[in-house]
C-alpha cells in the first residue's frame, strides 16, 4: 500500500498524464481529490468511519464467527444494534469492569456502521461502541451473556485485611492464581454459598507462634453485611478464610 506521500506523488503525476492525453476533466476530479482533507474525502466517496469495538477476544471470535455462518456482516447487526437502541427496544447494560486479575485479554472489533445511525446514539451520551459491543455479545450469546455465565456484577467493596499465616496466604494466593482466579471473588462465593446454607463454616485456627500478615481483599460490601447479618459465631472474614481453605485443601495449622 502507497504512503500518503507516495499516494499524493502518484495522483499528480496522473493528472499531468491525463491533461497530456488531452482528459482535463478527469484530471480535474484528480486535483479535487488532492485538495480534500481527510474527512471531506470520506464524506465525498460516502465513506462510514470505524468504530473500533473493545471486546474479550472469545467474544469476538464467536460474534465473527456466527455472523458469517448467519450469512451476515458484523456491521449490519451493529446497524441493527443502533437502531434498536434508538427505538428503545433494548438497553445496553453498563460495561462492567472486571477485578484486577480477572479480565480477559481484549481486542479491537473493526466495523464501519452507519454514521448517521453512530452520532445519533452518541448524542444520547451513551458510547456507541458501548451498545454495539452489548448488541453484539447479546445476539451471539457471548461475553457475559454465554449460557450459564454468572452475570452478577458486584461493585467492589471496602478493602478487609483478615490476618493470616504468612505461608498459608502465600498458598491461598499461588492456589487461586493457577486455578484462574481472584482472592476476592472466592470469598465472595464463599459468602454466596454460607448464605445460601451449603457452605458450613469451621473457624480457622492458627499455630501459637505463626507469623501474622494481613491479606488484603474487597468483598461486595453488600454481601459483606448480608453475611455478617446472618453469621451468630463467626466474623464475615473468618467465613470467607475458611471457605479457601475448605475449597483450596489448606490446613491453617501446617500451612500445607
């Protein structure tokens, strides 16, 4: 592909070529496009700007791949997406932003929608890519709307710093990392499950002459409270440490 020099060299040199075969008024439509700025380009070649859609790399290969076997364009659906918006037939939810450690890699899902259809749903003062990428994860069944995904999104809570055995935290960490996942979700589904009567918590004890160190999480403080409601023996904390080491195999008194 020309650069943009080597592109705006090449246009010149073929609208001299054509005044010299005697075609001034090609040559004329030559220079016109010489004289055009980027955007008044576009716009004369009726050409949709891209709208770069941020999404998890799973979804977008599932959105890819099943408008190509639906037989459509991505950028279709997007135009649909728009204008069902517009009428009010769907809301997109609010991104939700993912724990540190937990987001999955994204990527950029290129698309040239309508641009009248793109500035009126901005002027909503909704992101357009906000709503294609929910109208597209809705439609495919991808993201956080794959069949039989938790959809619950929690914002996070005050930070809670339980003290722990320093080997056992460093267990509990290196265990839940490799299992792919986040210290402070696992409480939170362990607060889910004593709630829910099918998590039977035991306090943890720990050796007389352990090192103590603070594990620093942020559990949902409306779960938090919900727990600490319900809890007659045991504090929030003590549930969700037990419930790590429960689910993670981890005895508190030899840290193994």
């Amino acid at each position: 592909m020309p650069t943009r020099r080597n592109l705006r060299a090449g246009l010149t040199a073929a609208s001299t070529r054509l005044r010299e075969v005697n075609s001034p008024d090609l040559a004329e439509h030559v220079d016109t496009v010489l004289t055009l700025s980027t955007y008044e380009l576009r716009d004369a070649l009726n050409i949709d700007e891209n709208l770069s859609i941020r999404i998890p790399v799973t979804a977008r290969d599932r959105i890819v791949a099943g408008a190509e076997q639906a037989g459509r364009t991505v950028t279709a659906d997007v135009n649909d997406g728009f204008t069902a918006y517009l009428a009010g037939a769907f809301t997109p939810a609010p991104p939700a932003r993912a724990r540190r450690g937990e987001a999955e890699d994204k990527v950029n899902l290129n698309v040239r929608p309508n641009d009248a259809l793109r500035q009126r749903v901005a002027d909503t003062g909704v992101k357009p890519m906000h709503v294609a990428a929910d109208w597209l994860m809705r439609t495919y069944e991808t993201g956080p709307y794959t069949p039989g995904a938790d959809n619950t999104v929690r914002p996070v809570g005050a930070t809670r710093a339980p003290q722990v055995a320093r080997p056992v935290r460093e267990l509990i960490r290196s265990r839940v990392a490799a299992a792919g996942k986040n210290v402070t979700t696992e409480v939170e589904e362990g607060f889910t499950r004593f709630l829910a009567g099918e998590f039977t918590p035991t306090a943890p004890v720990w050796p007389v002459d352990a090192d103590m160190v603070p594990m620093k999480v942020n559990p949902n403080n409306d779960l938090f409270d919900e727990v600490k409601a319900k809890a007659e023996r045991l504090t929030p904390m003590q549930i969700g440490l037990a419930y790590l080491l429960d689910k993670y195999g981890i005895d508190p008194g030899t840290a193994e």
